[in-house]
C-alpha cells in the first residue's frame, strides 16, 4: 500500500544528477527527499532517518551502491528497515554486478538517462507492491559465501519437490529477463551515443 508520507534517499556521486533525483523525489506527493553524494553519507541517513526507499547509482567510488543494498539487507542500519525497496541504476554496469544486486533482491533497474516520469512511476510502483524480502540471516549466510542459504517461503515449504524445481527455474528464467533487458538498454544507448557523437 501506499505511504502516505515516505522518505526517498537518492545517492549519487555525480552532483547534476543527484540534484536531479533529488528534486524529482521531492515532488511527489507525500515525499521527503534525501540525497547523498558518497557512500559514507547515504550511511550516515540510512543509520538515523526512516527510508523507506533507496534509489542508488552502483558506481559510489571506493564503496559502491551494492555495498548500501548488503548493508540494508543485513540490517545493519538502526533506523531503516531491512525490507524497503532499493532501485539501482547505472549506465554501464558489468553483468556479475547485476547479478549480486539480484541476488540480494535489488527490486528494480534503471538505465541512465531517466526521465522525471519515469522514476515517479517506479517509485510509486515500488511503493505500491511488496516484494518478498528474506529475513536478515539469508542475506548474512550469503555474504559469508561458505554456501548459498535456503530461502525463506513457508508456501514453497509445502510444495512437492517438482513444484520446487520449477519455481527455482521460473527465478532463473525471470532473471535472465531482467539482465537481457538491462543490456538491451545500454546497448541502445551506446548505438545512440554513436549515432549523436556524444557521450551520455
């Protein structure tokens, strides 16, 4: 369900585009906008206030948005929930991240340039509809690496193993939709940086 008082954090360590989320996230209707430029900052908010959604470039220089989205997803913030939708965009981001990203239920990508339309309706969408977020212990088993953590779903628990095996494809499946159409984006606007003789 919709908030109706939510508080967006935008990071970004590109000043313009920053500025640009930032103002396009306090526009909206019951939104209190953040922004942060550098990792150590978006911490800092997400330690003390309330978000209730994350939007994060993947690229922060030393750490990155991957980095926030484990850190969320372990709880290691006192004041922002676990579970809060985290939209990740970037233009040009290499395959395996996209993948730990997913791994660590990322909800959404966006690919630069957006548009003020576009991100409002992500955001109001996210907001809208809840994904099914692990506890925090999957996500501390999966950072440790030792083995890939059973997921939480007392649903699936009930179903016999063929059904188990074909949802585990339809996930598979559903995500490389996901990474196809990501590099579908960006290969559109490498053609149309080309074509215009500049880069985006």
């Amino acid at each position: 369900m919709l908030l109706k008082n939510f508080n967006v954090l935008v990071v970004d360590d590109v000043v313009l585009m920053c500025s640009f989320l930032y103002s396009a996230a306090n526009q909206l209707h019951g939104s209190r906008a953040h922004k942060a430029f550098d990792y150590n900052t978006a911490a800092d908010i997400l330690e003390h206030e309330p978000i209730d959604l994350l939007i994060t470039d993947i690229e922060l220089g030393s750490k990155s948005g991957l980095d926030l989205l484990m850190k969320i997803r372990t709880n290691a913030f006192t004041a922002t929930a676990h579970d809060i939708p985290i939209i990740v965009f970037s233009g040009n981001s290499y395959r395996e991240l996209l993948q730990k990203c997913i791994s660590f239920d990322a909800n959404d990508f966006l690919v630069k340039p957006v548009t003020y339309a576009h991100l409002k309706e992500k955001i109001y969408y996210h907001l809208e509809h809840e994904k099914t977020i692990q506890p925090p212990s999957y996500y501390i088993e999966l950072m440790r690496g030792v083995k890939k953590p059973e997921r939480v779903n007392a649903e699936r628990a009930r179903q016999s193993s063929i059904s188990t095996a074909r949802a585990i494809k339809r996930r598979a499946a559903a995500t490389e939709d996901i990474l196809a159409e990501y590099e579908e984006k960006l290969e559109n606007l490498d053609r149309l940086e080309f074509l215009l003789g500049i880069r985006i």
